[in-house]
C-alpha cells in the first residue's frame, strides 16, 4: 500500500471506531454510517464466497442487522471491516453449508468487473474474468483466504482474525490457494 492508501486506510478505521462507538450509544446515523462505508465490500465477499447474487444480498443484509445487534461486543484494538468482515464470513459459509444442492452448482452470473474502468485493454479483463473462474473452483477456506489478501488488503494477523484460524494456517491455506489457482489457470490456458 501506497503512503496515501495507509492514510485514507487509518482515517476509515478512525471513522468506524467513532462511529461504533456513537452506534452503541443509540446513534442511528453513525450506524448507517458505517452501513454505507462498508455495504460494497460485505455484499462482494459474500458474492465470491457464495456464487450466488441473491444469497449474497441476504448475508450482507444479515450481516448488517448481526452488526448491529452485536456492536456492544467489538473491540476497538480491531479494525472494525475485520469484525464485519468475520460475520459475513460465517454468515456465508453457513448459507454455503444449508444450501439446498440444486442451488450450490449455481452460477453467480457475471461478478463485478475488478478493473479500475473501461480505459482497460481487453486482455486484462480476460485475465481477471480466467482469474475469477480459477478462484470460483477453489475450496472455499483457500479462496476466502485468498479475497481477504488481494481484495480486501488484509494483513496476515486479520486474515487470522476474520477466519478464527491461527497465523501459520493463513500462510498455509495462501500458498495452497496460490498452488491450486495457479494450476487451474493453467489447466484454463490449454485449448
């Protein structure tokens, strides 16, 4: 991360601490707040975990309202994506686990375009649509592992957080999903 990515970075999290803590407080509009800051990233984790726009919906919807019941229980030594992020996590992979089998095949359609905007060359939408296929076929604790890195820019230790696993699974399941991926995208590359 760049110096002004760690600076809009530690201005976010400020903000969701004061707002987490005006939300426990009774503040609706801190709560909202915080709603609106993160409703985006909590919607596509969910959508890459799941594959499935409608259940995504409704585990960020859930998310939200478990957030909000739950904000007297976040600890302000965290960041509070991390905290949501962690409920969306569980929230989805409880869905992924009740699912009925019919709709667990199911396509998500297309994902959100990654590129920055449509000034993008051709080939790297590609790329990103062969790495978005190869992340889709992963298991879920190597792909969810490997959103929270590349997309979401969590470090090890919150990762480690969001996931209740210890530091040295993090690494673990990264070089796994990293293998995996990368065999995956081999195996796209061959006609």
């Amino acid at each position: 991360m760049g110096v002004n990515e760690d600076h809009a970075r530690e201005e976010r999290d400020t903000l969701d601490r004061q707002d987490a803590r005006r939300a426990v407080g009774g503040d609706r509009d801190a709560f909202r707040q915080l709603v609106q800051r993160h409703q985006d990233r909590v919607f596509n984790l969910a959508l890459r975990i799941l594959r499935d726009r409608e259940d995504a919906l409704e585990v960020a919807q859930d998310t939200f309202l478990r957030a909000h019941e739950k904000l007297h229980q976040y600890k302000a030594e965290h960041r509070f994506c991390n905290w949501l992020y962690r409920i969306a996590q569980n929230l989805a992979i409880g869905r992924l686990r009740t699912r009925k089998p019919e709709k667990a095949g199911s396509d998500a359609g297309e994902l959100p375009d990654l590129a920055p905007g449509p000034e993008d060359a051709v080939g790297r939408r590609e790329q990103l649509a062969s790495v978005d296929r190869g992340l889709a076929g992963l298991p879920e604790k190597y792909r969810t592992t490997l959103l929270l890195r590349h997309q979401e820019g969590c470090s090890l230790a919150e990762i480690a957080y969001v996931l209740d696993v210890p530091v040295g699974t993090v690494k673990f399941r990264l070089h796994q999903g990293y293998l995996l991926l990368r065999g995956r995208l081999r195996l796209n590359d061959t006609p």
